[in-house]
C-alpha cells in the first residue's frame, strides 16, 4: 500500500520541458555532432541501477572539455547535471530534460618530493584508484576511503570520510585533511584555484552544495607512510564496511539514505520501527544495515521514493524525528 509522499521524500529539482530539437543541434555544433548522444539510459551509469533517459548526454574526457561543456550549456540556457559515478543520487524514471555530462576526466600526476607528495588529479578520477596508486607508492593519506565509490570531485563536494584505523576507531577521518587545494569553473564562469578556506568543509557539506561552482581538479598533500601499516589499513577497512554494508555488486545502492541524526542514528530509528528488511516493489531496506535502500532487481525510482516515504512516516509517528534525506533526487520521477 502506498500513501502520499511526505515532503523530504519528494524534493526534486523544478521540472523542465523536453529539449528542442534546435537546442540538441546547438549543443552538437558547439561540443561535436558525435560527442552528444541523445535518449541514453541513466540506469547504467549510477550505483542504484536506477534512471531513465537523458535528453543529451556528453562525456567529458578532460577538465578542460568539463569546463567547455559547463560553459556551453550555460550560454545556451540548457538545463545541466554532472554525474560522477552516480553515487548519492536517485535518477527519476522518466529521466532527466536537460544535458548531462558525464565526468570522465582522469588525469592523475604524482608530484614527489623527499617525503611528501602533492597528488594533482582531474574531479572525475575515481577515488578508488587514487588509494591503490598512493599506497602502491608508499603514501599515505587516502588508504581511509578504500571501498566508497566516489570520484575526486564528489569526494570533496561532500567532505568524504570514514572512520580512523582500527582498533580504536575514535574519531572520523576527513579528507579535508588531505586537501591542499582544487581548480574551479565557477558560477560565474571564472576558472581559479582556491584552498580550503573557500571550499568550507563541514560534515557532509561545503560551498559547492551552496553555489554553482564545478570542481575540475584537485590537489592532495601525502606523506610518506609504512606500507605495511597502510595495507593493513586497507584490508581491515574494507572487511569492516563488508561486513556492515550491502555489495553493490549485488545489491545496489546510493549509500545512506537520510542524513545522519547527531547522538541516535538515522538507521537505528528505522531499524527499532521494525523496517530492517521490508520490501517494497523492487526496493528494500537493506537487511544489513536500515539506513540503506538497496535495489533488489528492476526497482524503479517510484519504489525508492516510496519506500523512503514509509520509513519517514514510521519514525516520525514512532520516535516523533523526521529523517530527512541526504541522496541528491534528480530528473523527473
């Protein structure tokens, strides 16, 4: 049974018309008739395995073709989203109405010197591939983020972080800790390099969720680090989130769905309201951890939305908290 969505479970962006047929061949003439494709399918380019299609779609091989597209889209007045890995988000089933560009750029270069290195790579470099080269290389700084699937730039659009090493696992490791300093396209079409005093790192926030900046790269500071301690670190982080998190290999996901409640845990709620487990069409609250919506085979974003509906109506009429939602909704549902 379904009832009416409460509010935080149907935040979307404002809906918008269908691109013309002039826009679509404005965008080829100014990007290249063959690197903007129309109609593809979001479902494969996102962790839920969720997502209608895009009115056009452009992948972005460099920072500079991040930029350029950016700009275009802007100039033109077309709607625009840059996707990641697709992490974080749910992507409606009717897609999105505008261009998305899919952030590809991956240029990495290690700067060393005695024992430090400044790590330079593009926004759309996967985070994961950066902890394996770094601790490859003997530096260490990003063994803490093995496992979470993110690129560099949304690595920093939300302050990525987990837990520090084990035993003690006392305190959440940031990797505004690591973070030297990032180039932008800014909203107001300005590229600059800025430090860590305008990005405003927070708890799962910064500037970028306030303002249309883009980031195009970044730059990490590494230490020298013992490579038995770092590979140490990244097994025993990885068995933890293992042991505590669905595979996405095999249940899809965008993470934690609601925001994290200081003191009593967005998941512990939904969990003590009998939710851990229940099903709904083809979405489910994981089984492993009630914080996680999971795809259990040809879930649609409607099942999601809705199964987030029931979990914030559970809680609030139980506990009298509202969850609030922390994944990005984007397109049209």
């Amino acid at each position: 049974m379904t009832s009416t969505l409460p509010a935080a479970a149907t935040a979307a962006p404002t809906a918008h018309p269908p691109l013309t047929d002039d826009q679509l061949n404005a965008l080829r003439t100014r990007l290249g008739a063959d690197r903007v494709r129309r109609g593809v399918r979001l479902a494969q380019y996102t962790s839920f395995r969720i997502g209608g299609p895009a009115d056009a779609f452009h992948i972005a091989r460099s920072a500079d073709e991040l930029a350029r597209a950016i700009v275009v889209a802007r100039e033109l007045g077309i709607p625009h989203f840059v996707l990641g890995l697709g992490a974080n988000i749910l992507v409606g089933d009717r897609g999105y109405r505008g261009l998305v560009i899919r952030n590809a750029a991956r240029h990495v270069r290690f700067r060393e010197s005695g024992d430090g290195c400044r790590l330079w790579a593009e926004s759309g470099a996967i985070m994961q591939d950066l902890v394996l080269d770094s601790v490859e290389r003997g530096w260490s700084g990003l063994e803490h983020y093995i496992g979470i699937p993110s690129t560099v730039g949304g690595a920093i659009w939300q302050n990525l972080h987990f837990l520090s090493p084990a035993p003690e696992r006392e305190r959440t490791m940031f990797i505004a800790e690591v973070f030297d300093s990032c180039e932008i396209l800014s909203e107001e079409g300005e590229r600059k390099v800025v430090d860590a005093d305008y990005v405003q790192f927070g708890y799962d926030d910064t500037i970028f969720h306030h303002r249309r900046d883009v980031v195009l790269s970044a730059t990490f500071r590494l230490e020298r680090g013992d490579p038995d301690r770092l590979h140490r670190i990244l097994h025993e982080n990885l068995s933890w989130r293992g042991a505590r998190h669905p595979w996405l290999q095999i249940h899809p996901s965008a993470g934690s769905i609601f925001k994290k409640i200081e003191g009593v845990g967005a998941g512990r709620l939904v969990d003590q309201a009998g939710l851990k487990g229940h099903r709904h069409g083809g979405a489910q609250i994981s089984p492993l951890h009630a914080n996680i919506v999971v795809n259990r085979g040809n879930a649609t974003a409607k099942d999601v939305r809705e199964l987030i509906a029931i979990a914030q109506r559970a809680v609030e009429e139980k506990f009298g908290q509202r969850l609030e939602p922390e994944i990005g909704f984007i397109g049209e549902f």
